[in-house]
C-alpha cells in the first residue's frame, strides 16, 4: 500500500512534484499569486480603471460644484463636509466588486479549475478582496488630489487623517469579504451588481454622508442616526477634522461612538464572513 | 485494483420547486493503470458529476471513490497534488495571457517561481502555443483555448488526467487536433478518464468504454463489444420514388439482422448488418437488378444513439423532450 501510494501520489518527474504540504509558507504564496492575477485584471480590464478614477472625481466636482452654493452647511462649507461622504460611498462601492468577480468566475469555471489546485482554500477570496483594496486604494489617492483641488482641507493631523483612510479602507475591504460570500451564493454577477446598487444607493444616501441628517424627515432621520454609513461617514470626518463647528451628529450610540462603531462592525463582519465565505468556497462549484 | 475506483457513488440535488434530481444513482466505475476510460452518455446522464466528485469538486451523499489507493473524500489535497483537470469545468482566466495562466498553475501547485516559468515555457512550445503566449486568451479561438486548458491540466504532468468533454463545441479540425494531442498522453502512459457525448471520440480514444445514463452506467465495454452489441453498421439508401420501397425493403431484409426501419415518407429506408461491405455490395447488385433508382446509398457507422437505442429503447434526446414537456 505504500509503495502504491509513494509511486502514484507524485508527478512522475521528480521536477514537476508540488510541494508535499500546505504550509505558511505557501499560503502566503497562494494568497500572493491569486492578489497578482486580479491586479493584472485591472490593467487589462480598462474599464474597472477608468471607472474606480473617473467616478470619484465626478463626484467630487459634482457635490461640490454643483451643491456646494445651495447646500448651506454652518461652521463648515459644503466641499469639506461632503468630502468624507464621498470616501464612504467610493470605498463601500468598490467593494462590491468582489461580490460580481466571485460569481463571474464561478460561472466562468475558474473557481473549479482553483479548486482542482492544492491551494490553500482561502487564497481566491484572499486575492480577490485584496484587489478590491488595490482599487479603492487607488481611487482614494485621485479623491484625495481632487477634493485638494477643489478647496477639501484637513483639518486635524497628519496622522489622523492617515487613521482616517485606514479606517475606510479597513471597513470597506471587511465588506469586500461580505460581497465575496454573496457573489458566491448569488451566482450571478447581474443580480450582484444589481442588487447591490438597488441596496447600497439608499444607504449611503439616507445617512450623514451629503446633508446632515437632523434636517431629515423622522423616520428617514432615525434610519440615518442607525445607518452603518453614518458611522462609517461620521468616523472619517473626525478624523480628517471636518466636522462642522456645533454640529449635531445625532443621539445614537454608533452616532457618539463612531470610530468604535466602525472598529467593531469590522471585526463583526471579518469574524462572521471570513470563515463563512472560506467555507462556502470548499463547496462550490460551476452548475 | 484499479488506478481510478469509484464505488456506489449518489449525488441528488434538491432544486428549489422543482422534484429532486439523483444527478448519480449508484454509479460504479473503474479505471485500470495506463489506460482511458471513456464515461459517454447524452447531456445530463452524470458524467460531469462522477468527474467533479474523482476531482474534489463535489462530495457524493454516499458511495466511495480513490485514485492509486488514496480516498478521494477523506483525502482531497492528495489528490490535488497528482491529478489534472481540463474540460468544460476546469476553465483558464480570459484576462491573462496563455503563459501566464500556465505559470500561474504551477505557482499554485507550489513548484516555485522557477520551474512555473520554465513549465509554462515547455507547455507553450509543446502545444503550438506561442501564438496565444503572450497575449490575453480572451482573443482566441475555441480550439486554441481548449488547447491552454489542457495543457494548464499537464503542468505537473500528472499521472491521472480528467478530460471533461474536451471537443464540444469545436470544429471538427480544431477536434482532431486536440485527438491527437491526448493520443500523445495516453501513449505516454496517462490515466485517463475521458467524458464525452460522442462514440467516435471514446473509440478513437478510449480502451474501455461506460456508458451513462441518469446516473447509471447502463453497459461497459470495448468499443467494439458495444458496436456488436448495436448490431455492427447500418446500411441507408434513399429512394427516388417511395413506391419503390417494399421491393427494396425486400432486398434489405436479405442482408438485415433487423428489421428494416422505413422513415414517413417511405423513401429512407435502413437496416442493421453484420458485414458492412459485403451487405453493400450485395444490396447495390440487387437494387440495380430490380431497376429501382436511388438517390443515395451508404453505411453508417453507429453513433451514440444507436448504442442508446439498443440499449435503453430509446434516444439520447430524451432529457429535452422531458424538459419540454416539464
């Protein structure tokens, strides 16, 4: 039974053998190969680079060109208080991509030709949220220089503002394994997109992140105090010190504790849908 | 024991309003050292099921399955690491370039930077690749894609290859160009378990061949030993006129095993034969003996309907017919 299995259970040229176990060691290899081939996806795919730097410039100068003369927003103007907003939305956005590329590939075969591999089973979604990371890493810097351009001033430190981008990119690529996880129950990438749009659209709208929301309508401005965006919005425009003078954040717990907020619903959704989503990957397959 | 066992395998999917399906009801197969099984049977019989399930993609309900004496289910990484997979499952990544899905194969089968890039090279030149080498596959034709996909399957140039329809869809140059590709492998010593709907190819390939049929395998066999089972060739001829048909059903019965099947407008009319040419031969002399004009007269080789036929009594269209009628 032995020799059986040491003849057969290896490549006949002893070149070609794969290593023998799943190590740390090619784990970092695995989630290293599959985060390469979705980068080289993005710069074969102009479409996703076009889309990930033309949207949040449009949107800068949209908000704060357009609004910015009628919005009146006390203590501030309406350019620095958008400006986080825009973050929230352009990084939660960018996050959905995870969601459509993991049904595209399931439907494409990739994800059965992966699993015939001896990868280690979390290298895809590792590869795949950390090219959603890649993106929104990318679209903050033209939002940064854009919103620069257009009058957005940090108004903290240098290094609060840095925790302020790190918390974004944090919550958004916890949200990438979320959209992971449903890409792959979904199936398909249409609905993804679809639905996510359809869903994601009015969250980030009825919130903090484009008026304040106490002018709100009262169950649109309860919504908005217990919205996750708000938190999220309301967390960044602390950190880069663009909070209106006596501004009214709201009486909400996540309204008066919004770093933590946010801190702990990334930890809620990396805890719940790492391991759901690593899960689910060892069972699909293309139908 | 056999290189490749699969014992009792049952797989039933439970669509949401829709009755269950038993995609494998006790299928059975094995799949000696060194040689091609080929699994044929018509869309939705269970051959990509069996493949998926001796591949890690899928665990049965129940049933058991191992590859040279390793278990399948209890041991799926193992497997891993000595099998390869090509077909309408295991695709390549459209995005990138023919080498770089090749290098990033064997990056993933952890053979390192060095001999990935050194493999992917070798696969290129082997499988007249250079063409698709170094542009992204989306480009390129069906054939050649089928062809980066198999050749992403040999990247550890393994001892077990799992070939899931690997000519559907293609022309018949680009199919037997990809023929002759894995009669290289299989010459080389390759295990093979090769899924196909088409007879030609399992005969051309395959030293055994099991046939499927809802997730059963319904005969096993030679490709001759089914063919006789069929009853060997057919002979066709196609009159000009139909009031020729009884004198010619007359001259067909002589040479048939069968009765002689006439088709609705009485002008085709066919029947099984031992002898291929002989019967031909024979026929031909008769019909121009009796003066009876054809339009057309030849043999035909019998497909996989036939051995569906034979064997089920009916024809592999079936499963359509159901879903029309569903």
């Amino acid at each position: 039974m032995t020799t059986t299995t040491s003849a057969t259970g290896t490549a006949r040229s002893p070149d070609l053998r794969p290593a023998p176990a799943n190590t740390i060691g090619t784990w970092f290899n695995d989630g290293w190969i599959t985060t390469r081939r979705n980068l080289i996806k993005i710069k074969r795919v102009p479409d996703i680079l076009v889309f990930t730097t033309l949207q949040p410039i449009m949107f800068v100068l949209l908000f704060s060109q357009v609004y910015a003369g009628s919005i009146d927003i006390p203590g501030s103007s309406y350019t620095e208080f958008i400006m986080a907003g825009i973050f929230a939305q352009t990084v939660v956005f960018g996050s959905t991509y995870s969601g459509s590329a993991m049904a595209q590939d399931l439907k494409e075969g990739i994800i059965d030709r992966f699993r015939t591999l001896p990868m280690s089973p979390s290298a895809v979604l590792i590869g795949r949220t950390n090219g959603d990371l890649f993106i929104n890493a990318l679209s903050f810097v033209v939002m940064i220089a854009t919103g620069l351009v257009v009058g957005w001033r940090v108004r903290s430190s240098l290094l609060e503002a840095i925790a302020g981008v790190a918390l974004l990119l944090l919550f958004a690529y916890a949200f990438s394994w979320v959209m992971a996880f449903l890409g792959m129950s979904v199936r398909s990438p249409e609905v993804i997109n679809n639905v996510s749009f359809l869903v994601l659209f009015p969250l980030t709208f009825i919130s903090n992140a484009f008026v304040p929301s106490e002018n709100l309508p009262t169950p649109l401005r309860i919504f908005a105090e217990w919205n996750p965006v708000s938190a999220l919005v309301l967390a960044a425009r602390q950190l880069f010190g663009n909070v209106p003078d006596g501004y009214d954040a709201g009486d909400s717990w996540p309204l008066q504790n919004p770093v933590l907020t946010v801190l702990i619903g990334v930890v809620v959704l990396l805890v719940v849908f790492v391991p759901l989503a690593i899960r689910k990957f060892r069972t699909i397959s293309s139908r | 024991m056999a290189f490749i066992e699969a014992t009792d395998l049952i797989k039933t999917y439970h669509p949401k309003g829709a009755p269950v399906v038993r995609a494998l009801d006790g299928l059975s197969l094995e799949v000696p050292r060194g040689t091609v099984l080929g699994l044929l049977g018509p869309n939705g019989a269970g051959k990509t099921t069996t493949a998926k399930v001796l591949t890690t993609l899928i665990t049965p309900d129940s049933g058991s399955a191992a590859i040279g004496g390793i278990d399948v289910l209890r041991e799926p990484d193992r497997i891993r690491r000595m099998i390869g997979a090509s077909g309408q499952y295991a695709a390549v990544d459209e995005n990138l370039t023919g080498f770089e899905n090749l290098d990033m194969i064997g990056r993933l089968y952890h053979l390192g930077a060095k001999r990935s890039r050194a493999r992917a090279t070798e696969l290129i030149d082997l499988f007249d690749l250079t063409e698709a080498g170094n542009r992204p596959v989306k480009g390129f034709s069906g054939g050649m894609r089928r062809r980066i996909d198999l050749a992403g399957a040999l990247v550890i140039d393994p001892p077990v290859l799992f070939l899931d329809e690997p000519t559907t869809g293609l022309d018949p140059r680009s199919r037997l160009g990809l023929w002759d590709v894995i009669t290289g492998l299989v010459n080389e010593g390759t295990t093979v378990l090769l899924t196909t709907q088409y007879l030609e190819e399992a005969d051309r390939l395959a030293d055994d061949i099991v046939v499927i049929d809802e997730g059963r395998v319904i005969a096993r066999g030679t490709a001759d030993e089914l063919k006789s089972q069929v009853g060997g060739q057919r002979i066709v001829i196609s009159l000009v006129s139909a009031d020729d048909r009884e004198r010619a059903t007359r001259i067909l019965s002589r040479v048939g095993t069968t009765a002689t099947d006439v088709s609705a407008d009485g002008r085709t009319l066919s029947t099984t034969v031992a002898d291929g040419p002989a019967a031909l031969q024979q026929v031909l002399a008769d019909i121009r003996a009796e003066g009876i004009a054809l339009h057309d007269a030849g043999m035909q080789r019998p497909t996989l309907d036939d051995v569906f036929l034979t064997i089920t009594g009916r024809t592999t269209s079936h499963d359509d017919a159901k879903e029309a009628a569903a």
